[in-house]
C-alpha cells in the first residue's frame, strides 16, 4: 500500500505543537523488540488507532506510510539507559524516577509520538494533536496488552463517526433539547471576557520555556477523609469539585497570586449518542471563576457541562484556528505574576489500571502537558487503583518548586484543613 496524506481534522490543528506524556510504573515492561513488534501491528489500523501517524514536513497534514512502520517503530520506541529500581524502591525515589523521565527531551522533526522505556517504567509522548487524554491512554495500553498477550482489544474495530461535532450538536440541541438559539444569544451578547494578568504589565524579563512536573499519590487515609467530609458537608458536590477548591485553597496557602478564573478540561463526548467513537480530540479547557464553597462549585461545574457551552467553545476554538495567524511566541514574564490554574480530574480510566503492574502495593502515574503560557500551573488527577494520582505541570523558571510541593503536602496532609474544619 502507497503512502498516505490527510489534512489535520480541524478539531485536532489547534493542538499541533502542544504535547502531552505520561508515565506508569513501576510496571512489567515488554521488551523494546516485543513493543516494536507490537507498534507495527497496531499502527497498521491506520485512523482506527493513528498509531502510525507522522507529521509532514510543514506540520500541516497527517502521514501513513504502512511500507515504513518497521522503520518508524525504530524511531518512536526506544530504551534509556537508566538504573533499574529496586523492587522495594520508596514511593517518594519512583516520583522522583517519574518525573526525571517526564521532563527528558521533547518531539522533533515530523515525529508526533514517541515511546521509552526505562526499566520498569514505561513513557509515551505525543503531540496533542493525536488526541486528547482518553486517546493517548488508550494507545499506550493497545501497545502494552499486543505486546505481552498478542491480543487486539476489541476498541480498536469499532466503527469512527465521520462527523461527530455536528452529531454532538443534533443531539444536544436537536428538537426538544436545549435552545442552541438563546445559548448563542446569551454568548454574543455576554462573550467570555479574559481576565488581565500580572503577566501582562510591569516589567518584564527574558524567558524560555522550562516545564517541569511534581509527582504524587495520595494516600487512601487522605482520599477517604475528603469523601466522610463530603458526605457530612456537601453530599451534593463532586470529589471533582472538592479538589478544584481545594487546590486554589492550598495554593493560596502557599503564597501563590492566582487570576479569578480557574480553567477546567470538559470532556466532550458527553453530548455523543450512545455507541459513537471517534478519535483524536474531543475535550476543551473552559474558564469560569468557581465559587469558593464545594457544593457551589460542583452545581457551577455540573451545569456547565450539561448546559452545552463547552460544546459551543470546543467548536468555535477550533473553528477560529482555522482563521487567525499562529500567536506569537512568548518571549517574556512579568517578575511577580499572576498564576493561571487549570484542573484536570481524569475519570478511571480502565486501560491504565489493567496495565501489567509489577507491585500491588505501588500503581504509580505521572501525567506532564503542555502549559498554555508561562503561568499556568495544571493539576491532573485520577484515581488510580483505589489512591488519587495527582501531577503538576508548570515552569519551574517561573514558578518555584518548593511552593508546589507545599501545596501538595497541604492536599494530601491536612485536607480538613483546607476545607475549614
């Protein structure tokens, strides 16, 4: 079969550039041979998995070349040399391997996805184009389950809807749904204002992107003081809500200046029918400045992500990047900004817990993405086998490392705390 080109879906252009990793461990990790031989098969789906996509070289169209995956596996799947961690190794010494591995080196050139693995943990790093969060676990467990069973999983023959934005749109607002008319109305005449920064004004000075991560598992005793809180206090509100005040809170605490707005990742395929699939992305960051109270903040992030509205941006983000020039890059960073905080809570997701675990007392995830700007701190978190796996991303030239860690040890160590009791 002949080599193959596409154009970037327009949901997925807006992402070219930005890239997100992720790390597991400690795992029993395939050999490279076995994950090479297993990259092959899968890439060759083509769109079902995306596997084996390349950017060309001006990183506007997508490349398949299923005569080249051999060679390609060569490229995209290597090993580190690094020392193997002692199967007794200390939750805090695996971190600290994670994040080690979650800042190594970057994507070049037209590859847009790349594998290591380094003794018994195992990184992926795609651009985000690829797709978002749910795509890229489900590839980095397609490629582990083929290489140490042989075995497809049965996601990966299902049948990709052609258009789901418009499907997500006709079943959302369709007859007898919400009014798509009064929802544009309202944005026009109420449209999303940024709030200005620190970041913005006052002097500046010279600045490069140096992204960094802090890797964390919270302990169950933690997890399970949140939820009795929860239940006496605000039996309404989401854990997702909780955390999200929570996190602003402990932020605070630790003398961070943070803008009103707090973005949060929506995913989208809420407004699909049942049994559409797609890939790519289908997820969009939403500003809104959330109440200091839980249960005021869940009701805000609950009506927010049935009402619509995160459908309407995913489409007109994507739709505006068609039409304006690339944003200039920064340069330059205010002394003493503004943060800017985004927030992930991840759903359990099922293809990173059947991962082949090499320690049941240990199922360690580190997750570091693209930052929108130099002063965006973003918190992902997702429940990984009964415990909350919890990563920051942000520039360690702007935003010091000490304080995120004590933001972290205020989350996990004193929860009630941060929740006034």
């Amino acid at each position: 079969m002949a080599a193959q080109t596409r154009s970037i879906a327009w949901t997925d252009r807006q992402w070219v550039g930005m890239e997100t990793g992720g790390v597991a461990g400690p795992l029993v990790v395939p050999s490279v041979a076995d994950l090479r031989s297993a990259f092959v098969e899968v890439a060759s789906l083509g769109e079902r998995t995306r596997l084996g996509y390349t950017f060309n070289s001006e990183r506007t169209k997508w490349r398949f070349d299923p005569s080249r995956l051999a060679d390609l596996a060569q490229s995209v799947i290597t090993e580190r040399d690094a020392d193997e961690l002692d199967p007794t190794a200390s939750e805090s010494e695996v971190f600290a391997a994670i994040d080690e591995l979650l800042e190594a080196g970057t994507l070049a050139g037209t590859t847009a996805l790349r594998y290591v693995r380094s003794g018994s943990l195992l990184m992926y790093q795609h651009d985000h184009s690829i797709g978002d969060a749910q795509a890229l676990l489900n590839l980095t467990s397609v490629l582990t389950h083929v290489a140490t069973t042989g075995q497809l999983p049965k996601w990966v023959s299902e049948e990709l809807h052609p258009q789901p934005v418009r499907t997500a749109f006709a079943n959302t607002f369709g007859p007898g749904r919400r009014s798509l008319t009064k929802l544009v109305a309202q944005r026009l005449t109420h449209p999303p204002v940024r709030p200005v920064s620190k970041t913005e004004v006052g002097p500046l000075t010279e600045w490069a992107p140096k992204l960094s991560s802090v890797t964390t598992l919270f302990s169950r005793q933690s997890w399970q003081q949140v939820k009795t809180w929860r239940q006496a206090h605000a039996p309404e509100a989401s854990m997702a809500s909780i955390y999200a005040v929570m996190m602003r809170r402990a932020l605070v605490k630790a003398e961070f200046a943070l803008t009103a707005d707090t973005k949060i990742l929506y995913d989208c395929r809420r407004h699909l029918p049942r049994g559409v699939h797609l890939r790519g992305n289908f997820v969009v960051g939403f500003s809104q400045e959330l109440a200091d109270d839980p249960a005021i903040a869940g009701d805000q992030i609950a009506e927010t992500a049935s009402s619509g509205r995160v459908l309407m941006t995913l489409a007109t983000s994507a739709a505006k990047n068609l039409l304006r020039s690339p944003a200039p890059r920064v340069s330059s960073v205010a002394a003493d900004p503004e943060m800017e905080v985004a927030f992930v809570f991840a759903p359990r997701s099922r293809e990173i817990e059947v991962l082949p675990w090499q320690r049941p007392d240990l199922h360690a995830f580190g997750a570091l993405s693209t930052t929108s700007g130099p002063t965006e701190i973003t918190l992902s978190m997702m429940i990984l086998a009964g415990r909350l796996a919890a990563t920051w991303s942000f520039h360690s030239n702007v935003v010091p490392e000490s304080r995120i860690r004590e933001a972290t040890r205020l989350m996990e160590e004193d929860p009630l705390g941060l929740l006034g009791q």
